[in-house]
C-alpha cells in the first residue's frame, strides 16, 4: 500500500448566491483527494505546470499555463495531484446554478 499524499489547500475567498471561489494550494505531491464536482467550474491557473488527474478511466496528465483558464461542467470525477517539483497554485470557480437543486 502506497503512503497517504499530503493534502491541497483550500482556502475559499468567496461564497456567496452566485458563485464559490477557492485558492488550492498544493505542495509537491499533493492531492485534492477523489471529488466529483456538484456544480460547472472554470480554473485559472496561477502557476504553469502539470497536474496529475485520476478519474474513473484512469489517469491523464494536464500541462497548464498561467492565467491560461479552463471550464468544465458539473459531474467531473478525479483527484488532482501535483506532479511538479515546486508549489502549484490555481483559482477555482464554481458557478451555482439554482435550477439544479
């Protein structure tokens, strides 16, 4: 069995009606943990780098920019893990959409 990863930080700097905004910060090897996503997201990278991602089809490696940003929709699986030598830090915004609940 491997040893546990350290953990991504998450530092959330707003939440309000309409959206959720959180700063992860990862150290080297560090993981969000396996999370499926509630709500459509779009990241802002703050640092380039690789991410490593683990999703239900296996695993794939995301090379970003940054200030380079992504979206994505809501029911996205995965762990997203440091794959670089130094700190990775990206914004991530969640958009709540009241018809959804």
């Amino acid at each position: 069995m491997s040893a546990e990863r350290p953990r991504a930080r998450a530092t959330v700097q707003v939440d309000d009606a309409h959206v959720k905004v959180t700063e992860w910060r990862f150290s080297p090897g560090a993981a969000t943990g396996y999370h499926r996503h509630e709500m459509d997201y779009v990241v802002v990278p703050m640092t380039s780098g690789s991410l490593l991602l683990k999703g239900p089809d296996g695993e794939a490696t995301a090379n970003l920019t940054a200030g380079q940003s992504y979206a994505r929709n809501a029911g996205v699986e995965h762990d997203v893990i440091n794959a670089n030598e130094y700190d990775f830090v990206f914004v991530e915004v969640e958009i709540k959409n009241e018809e959804r609940k």
